[in-house]
C-alpha cells in the first residue's frame, strides 16, 4: 500500500495538468526502503510505458512507434530521425508534422501532440528497453538525469505537467492510444516517496 504522506492538489488546464509546488514532499529519510523500493516499481513500469519510453531511446536518434494496432513497438514510420539535435533539425523537425498545442486529442494514426516542442528526451535519459537497475542508476545520477536531485525529478514532472507538456499527455494521450499506468499524481507522489526513501534501487 502506498503511504498517503503527500498531499497533492490536482489543478486541471487539458485535464491532467498539476500545479507546480502543489506536493508537499515527505521528509528524507521517512519512508522505509521498503517502501521506497515499492515505489520504484511502480515509476518504472509507467517509465518504460510506450508513452514515456518510446520518447527516451538512445543514440540511433529513432523515436519508436506503438499502439493498439502495432503490437511491440517498433521505429518510426518515414525513415524519421531526430540527429543529434533530437528535435529532427538535421532532417525533418518533428513540429512538421508533431504540431504545438494543448488539446491533446487527435484521430487513431495522426501526429500526437502536446503544449511544447515536441522532441526527443536527450540520449542519456535513455529507458527504451533499459532493465531495473539501469533506469534507477540513471535517474538518481545527476550526470545524467540532467543534474536533478529527487526533488528536482518530482519539480520537473510538476513543471512539464504545467506545460501541458509529455508527463501530462502520457496520462491523456488521446487518438485511441493507452494512457501511461495508474496517474500522473500517483507517479509524482511515487517519484517523492523513492526519493525521500534515499532512492533505494532493485540491486541495493
Ligand atoms: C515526445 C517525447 C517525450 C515523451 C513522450 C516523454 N518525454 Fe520525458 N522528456 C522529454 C524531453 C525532451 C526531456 C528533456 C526535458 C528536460 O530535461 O528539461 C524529458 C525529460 C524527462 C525527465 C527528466 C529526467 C530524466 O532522467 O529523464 C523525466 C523524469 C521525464 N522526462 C519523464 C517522462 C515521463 C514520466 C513520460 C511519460 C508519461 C515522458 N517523460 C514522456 C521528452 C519526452
Ligand atoms: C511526417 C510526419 C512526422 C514527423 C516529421 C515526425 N512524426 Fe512522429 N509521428 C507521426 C505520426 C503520424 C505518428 C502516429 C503514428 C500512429 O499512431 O499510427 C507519430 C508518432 C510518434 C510517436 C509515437 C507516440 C506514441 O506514444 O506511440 C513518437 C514517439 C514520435 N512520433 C516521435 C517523433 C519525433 C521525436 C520526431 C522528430 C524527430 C517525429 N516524431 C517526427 C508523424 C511524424
């Protein structure tokens, strides 16, 4: 069971957007590992969810494509590569067709979108096809999570999610396409139980 030590204030923009500052973390150190660990599980089950994985590949610069009709995720239609640019620059930007805009939904097959540019994660928040014990090993090292503490991880989910940005579409994808597990709240809660549990990973 997951301990209700955060209070989180849902504020809905596009129906699942959070206000930034709207959790209260728990103190370091007042969540078991037990429970930390718990809590890991279930971030990383919604982190290598098509919706947030296939955004977090690595270094060919290949977004992957998946949905009801695709079964496994495979590469992206039209030969589309984002370069090292991770936004398409090199080639074909991906706003081409990824078009900027808060209303999420759109028909089965057309371009999903979101209310920021839409691009790659960088290469080094790779989770496409990543185990356990190297997503928990990236996402505590601040060298490649993009400097964050645990509480700089739960700020950014908030801060994405204000945008209407790709921690608030996974959870409303919209075009027919499975929302990412459980809800954005709980996986924000989760990120500041793992954190305040000392960011315990499988192995440890
Ligand atoms: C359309 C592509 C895309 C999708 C889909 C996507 N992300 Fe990301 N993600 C990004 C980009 C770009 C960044 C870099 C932003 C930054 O660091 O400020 C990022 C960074 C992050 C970070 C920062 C730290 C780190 O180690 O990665 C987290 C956490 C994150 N995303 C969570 C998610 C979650 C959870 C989902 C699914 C609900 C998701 N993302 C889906 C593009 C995406
Ligand atoms: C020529 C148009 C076009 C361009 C350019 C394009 N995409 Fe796409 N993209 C699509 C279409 C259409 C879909 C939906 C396919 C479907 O659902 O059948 C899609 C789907 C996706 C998905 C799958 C989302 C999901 O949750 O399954 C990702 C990830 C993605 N694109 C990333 C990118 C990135 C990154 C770029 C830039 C490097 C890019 N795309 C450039 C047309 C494009």
């Amino acid at each position: 069971m997951q301990k209700s030590v955060v209070i989180l204030a849902a504020v809905s923009i596009a129906g699942a957007a959070l206000a930034e500052g709207a959790l209260t973390l728990p103190e370091e150190g007042s969540i078991s590992r037990a429970d930390g660990k718990a809590a890991f599980e279930r971030i990383y089950e919604v982190v290598t969810h098509p919706r947030c994985a296939n955004c977090h590949v690595g270094e060919d610069n290949i977004p992957m494509w998946s949905g009801p009709s695709y079964g496994e995720a495979r590469p992206h239609g039209m030969h589309i590569n984002a370069g090292e640019s991770r936004i398409g620059a090199e080639f074909l930007p991906c706003q081409t067709c990824h078009v900027t805009s808060d209303d999420f939904d759109t028909a089965p097959h057309a371009a999903p979108r979101f209310g920021i540019a839409w691009q790659l994660a960088p290469v080094e928040f790779e989770w496409f096809g990543k185990s356990r014990a190297e997503i928990c090993a990236q996402l505590k090292d601040p060298e490649r999570n993009g400097g964050r503490d645990w509480r700089g991880l739960v700020e950014h989910l908030e801060h994405d999610a204000s945008l209407n940005g790709p921690v608030a579409w996974g959870w409303s994808p919209g075009g027919d396409r499975d929302p990412a597990p459980r809800t954005l709240e709980e996986h924000v809660e989760d990120m500041a139980l793992w954190g305040a549990a000392g960011q315990p990973c499988p192995t440890d």
